[in-house]
C-alpha cells in the first residue's frame, strides 16, 4: 500500500516569523533516552484527540530490537526514504549524537536523520526514531511540517534497502523541549515495534532560542515489510 495523501501547512501553536533562522532540533539522547514533558493541546485533525497526561510506556519484554532471535523472513535494515502522508518522499540518514547528548539531525530540511541506536525497519520490537527540522531561514518550510497537522490512521511509507513497511498514525503529540529522561518510551528498544516522527514545533518565541515544543508523531505498521520489487 502506499501512503495516503493528504497535506496541511499550518503551524497549531503559533508560526514562525517569516526569514528567522530554524530551531536546533532539540532531541536530547541521554543514554538511549529522549526525555520531553507532554503537553496539553487541543485535538487531533480525523477526530482522535492529543493528550495531556504522559504517555503509558510500552510494557516490558525480555528481547529486545538489538537482542531478539530474528524469526521472520526479513532480516532489519536501517531505513533510507519515508514517504509522508503527502506523498512527498525525504530521504532518511543514519544519525548519532552530539557531544552534549543532542540528536544529529542534519541540516538540509529536505533530509531526515535515523538515529542508529534505535530499531530498524523489519526490527519485532522498539522504537524507530526519525527527526528532521521544521524549516529554516535559507530553505523555508520543510517537508515535516506536515507532521504538525497529521491525521491519526494516516499512512506513511517507509523503505529500507530491499524492504517496504506502511506505517498508520496512532497519535501526535506537542511537547514542550529541554526535558530529559521522562518519556523512555520514544527511544526504548522495548515494546512493540513503533515508528517515532519528530520536529520542531511552535510557538517560536526568538529570547527563548526558538521553537518551544516538539511533535512527535507515533506510527504502527500496517502488516508485514515486504521486498521492494513487490511494492
């Protein structure tokens, strides 16, 4: 199947001033943790509503993404492209961190950044974490500012090397950045399998260095990857 299409270009929250510089992504990967506060906010464009309570974690397993018996016929490989809901397709970069524990998300809008420590595509378990900047000064608005207004049970299409994976919007949430270590659940090797969209979001306060929150949208797959030859 491939992603739905399906665009929006407004900013809940407050816009960026026209030609001011982009927010450094602030993904914070402390030990193999993004810590952020969940944040009220109003509801879900398709009817589902955003939450103001912190998310339940996934519950516990033994295995986990970087330990489980591969079973299935795939073996997991890192992704390389995301086809958004839009049907606009971003390129997909492996990522680490910087030296204060930052995620690397690179600086071409156009590009999103996987960050390696996290599951892979094909992966039973875990987290996939992908992030990319809402915009800049030089480039203007970028591709993942469609997350802002995501849909729940809106599909996007991940491929990897050799495989494909829909993924189907569970939730979007805004959360305020800077907070470490509350929500293992976004870069937990633990739980079900997940895919974890994230950028920046407003509003843009400039004396306060920027964006102020995060969406992070979480996406289940829909079935099972398939060979890329049988998309």
């Amino acid at each position: 199947m491939r992603a739905s299409h399906r665009r929006s270009r407004s900013f809940p929250g407050g816009t960026r001033p026209a030609g001011r510089i982009a927010c450094c992504l602030g993904v914070g990967v402390v030990l193999g943790v993004l810590g952020i506060a969940v944040a009220g906010v109003g509801p879900l464009p398709g009817g589902a509503a955003a939450t103001d309570q912190p998310s339940p974690e996934p519950a516990d397993v033994v295995v986990t993404a970087a330990t489980a018996p591969r079973t299935g016929a795939v073996a997991p490989e890192p992704p390389v492209s995301a086809e958004l809901p839009s049907g606009t397709v971003v390129p997909v970069v492996p990522v680490g961190t910087t030296a204060d524990g930052t995620l690397d998300v690179p600086d071409d809008i156009r590009v999103s950044g996987w960050w390696r420590g996290g599951s892979r595509l094909g992966d039973p378990f875990g987290s996939m974490l992908i992030a990319a900047h809402v915009d800049s000064a030089r480039q203007g608005l970028g591709p993942y500012a469609e997350l802002l207004t995501v849909s729940a049970g809106a599909r996007f299409a991940l491929t990897s090397s050799s495989l494909s994976q829909d993924y189907e919007v569970e939730s979007l949430r805004l959360i305020p950045k800077g907070t470490v270590a509350t929500h293992r659940w976004i870069t937990s090797p633990t739980g079900p399998h997940r895919m974890t969209l994230v950028t920046c979001a407003g509003p843009y306060v400039e004396s306060k260095g920027g964006y102020q929150r995060l969406a992070v949208v979480t996406a289940t797959p829909v079935g099972q990857p398939e060979p890329r030859s049988e998309r």
